[in-house]
C-alpha cells in the first residue's frame, strides 16, 4: 500500500520561484517515487504580492489537481504593501482558513509542514494526531527571526518573545524538523529540545534546468554591455542603498549597465529611486521556463543581503546564479553560509556591506578581465552541481523519509 504525505505551506505550484519551486519540485519527486501526495495550501500570490490572475475568480475554498498531486487551497488575504501587522493577518488568515481544509485529508502517515508560517506546524500537528501520522517540518526560513533583522518588528520585544516561545513549543512536537544550511541548523539546535530528529534538507539545483551550453540570449540582457544582474525578491532583506551607490559609480561608464528582474513589497520604491539612473534596467520576473536564459545571459551576478541577515536564510537565488557559470560578487555579512560557499567554490568574491570601494573595483576588475570572469564562472557551476544537485539531495531525502515512516 503507498504511503501517503500530507504537505502544508503559503507557496506551491503554480508558483515557480523560491519556496513554491522547491515545494512543488520535492512534491512532484515524491509521487515519481510512488508516494501518494497531498497539498494544503494557499492562493498563488508570490513575488507580485498579489493572487495569481487566473486565480481571483476561483472559490474561496478551491480544489485542483496537478499531475498526480492532489491540492486543497485557501484564498488567503495578501497585502498590496506587507508591512509588520499586515502579515500578521496575511499569516492568521491562511492558517485559520486552512485550518478548514484538513478535514478533507482522508489519511496521511507523515505531514510535511513548510515553514514560514510556523503555524503550518500547528495545522500539522492537528493533522498528524488525527490520523496517528508523523509530523516534519522543514524550515525554509525562520521567519520571526528575519522580521527583526530586517527591522519589521517594530521594538515590540514582548511580543516577539513569545513568539519565540511558541516557536520552541511548536518544533519540539515535531518527530523530524529539517532546515537548509548548516548556519540554520545551528540555529534550530538553539531553539529545541532533544526530542525532534533534526536533518539537513538543502535547497537544490538541477544540472538541466540552469545550464548554460543550452541557452539563447534573454531579450533583457541583449546589449553588448557588460551585463550586472540582480534577480530574485525585491524586499526589506536586501541592501537596495548600497546597490544604488554600487550602481551609481558606473553611471558614466557606457560599457556597463545593471538589469533588476523580480518583484517584492519594496519594487515601487526602488523604481522611484532609479529614476535617475540611465544605467539601471527594471523588469518583472520570467517564468521557469525562461530563467536559464535570463541567468546564463548575464556577465555578473549581484547579490547584496543586508548586514543583519546572518543565517536565518540561505538565499536560493545563490544556486541558480552559481550554476549559470557566471560569477557572483555579493555583499553581506560576513558570518554568512553564503560566504563560505563563495570561498569554497572560488566562484566569486564576497565582501561586507561597508566595503563599496572593494566591490566596485572588484567589478571594474572583471569588467576589464573576461578571462578571470568565465573561470570563475566555471567553478561556481562545478561546486554548485557537486555539492546542490537535486538527484543526490532528493534520493537521499527519501532515503530518510522512508527511516521515518517505518521507526
């Protein structure tokens, strides 16, 4: 008899960046290897921080089917511009609504509840006990902690204390919790008990899907220009005033231009910000189908995480820039996994937020020496396949969900 997963989280299919890429690629893997899946889940809204337009006219309670999946959504409130309170409500209100959802799971013997929102543990934890299943988490982000790095919070240190402590009671009924990086899984071990099994479940990259010798040049990076991408979210955790001022020193350089792809809560005023720079190209995010073209036609990738964000995220964007065998200048701290994998890799050059000068003589470097750029470009393709590729992470995933399900 298939054993049956139940998979709660805000992001799935059709949702093809950042956690509803990863969500829905590990769901789809699963059923491939005779799983029966199911999904609770939400409105597709992400990066526009709107519902999907193919979906607004659907029931608020709505039910699809896609491959083999069987998938139960919501249609949560989503803010035009999400400040602190209004994910808050954002949060509650797919958890409450969701929480109507669960009874339409007939049996389950293992929930899979994807955080952010940790109250994806609480509706799995009712789940599970219900149907006498085994609850996993997997941690994508600690989204309580990001809120005060990326200064969210307000000073409100009460209430984030108990969140903290809600967190803590929530992960410790967990029979596995997994996160992404070895920085987060430091983290997790200082946020729980004994009684959770923990397990490093990384974000991925699949050798095919980034793949440089099989890409045509993107209508966005069409120039002759030497082309300086940033894409992904455009929200609170990056560093958008040291990017300006990164781009502002290339303002009268006319064989260098800078393309932002994406969409996020801070897009409207970054795109009043750039006004005034000639340089600076801004465009809404591609599909899947697009996104080997668009990373493999850049000549840098940019990446710039504020200096609070230390190991509270592994940013998946950093394993798409890698595998376009191009090179990565990056800005953060210090303390950061990203950094390590950089130094690893010796695919490209990682500096502190304060370090403008560096970065911008670092581009002017690469700008001048094309040679150094695609070995560097090659090797950060190398390690990221070696060390990412989504065969070897997701066949020994499995291996371990299959320990869980038969302890």
């Amino acid at each position: 008899m298939k054993k049956h997963i139940t998979l709660i989280g805000i992001n799935f299919y059709p949702e093809d960046t950042a956690i509803g890429l990863y969500s829905t690629q590990l769901a789809e893997y699963l059923t491939g290897k005779g799983f029966e899946v199911s999904v609770i889940t939400g409105f597709p809204y992400y990066p526009q921080w709107k519902i999907a337009e193919n979906y607004r006219d659907k029931p608020r309670f709505y039910s699809e089917k896609h491959g083999d999946i069987e998938i139960f959504r919501y249609k949560q409130y989503v803010p035009g511009k999400p400040g602190f309170l209004k994910r808050i409500i954002h949060l509650l209100d797919f958890t409450f609504g969701n929480y109507f959802n669960l009874r339409k799971i007939k049996h389950t013997d293992l929930v899979f509840a994807v955080v952010p929102f940790t109250t994806d543990v609480w509706l799995g934890k009712k789940l599970a006990r219900k149907h006498a299943a085994k609850l996993w988490v997997h941690i994508q982000d600690f989204e309580f902690d990001a809120a005060i790095e990326a200064k969210l919070s307000g000073g409100n240190n009460f209430l984030f204390k108990l969140l903290f402590k809600t967190e803590a009671s929530l992960l410790n009924k967990a029979h596995t919790v997994s996160t992404i990086s070895h920085a987060m899984m430091r983290k997790l071990h200082s946020k729980i008990n004994d009684t959770p099994q923990t397990y490093l479940l990384p974000n991925w990259v699949n050798a095919g899907e980034i793949n440089p010798e099989n890409t045509q040049q993107h209508p966005y990076l069409s120039s002759d220009k030497f082309k300086i991408l940033y894409a992904g979210n455009i929200g609170q955790k990056q560093d958008w005033d040291l990017f300006l001022q990164i781009a502002g020193a290339f303002k009268n350089n006319n064989n260098a231009e800078f393309i932002v792809v994406g969409a996020g809560a801070y897009k409207e005023t970054l795109q009043k910000q750039i006004a005034d720079f000639p340089n600076i190209k801004m465009y809404n995010p591609v599909a899947f189908e697009e996104l080997s073209d668009l990373l493999c036609s850049a000549d840098l990738h940019l990446l710039f995480q504020k200096n609070e964000v230390v190991d509270t995220v592994m940013p998946s964007k950093i394993l798409g820039m890698m595998a376009s065998a191009r090179p990565s200048v990056i800005a953060g701290n210090p303390a950061s996994e990203v950094a390590e994998v950089i130094k690893k890799s010796e695919g490209g050059y990682y500096f502190n937020n304060d370090e403008k000068e560096a970065i911008i003589r670092q581009i002017e470097y690469l700008i001048a020496h094309p040679g150094k750029a695609e070995i560097t470009g090659q090797n950060a393709r190398k390690y990221i396949l070696e060390h990412f590729g989504g065969d070897k992470i997701l066949s020994d995933f499995v291996e371990k969900l299959k320990e869980v399900l038969e302890g």
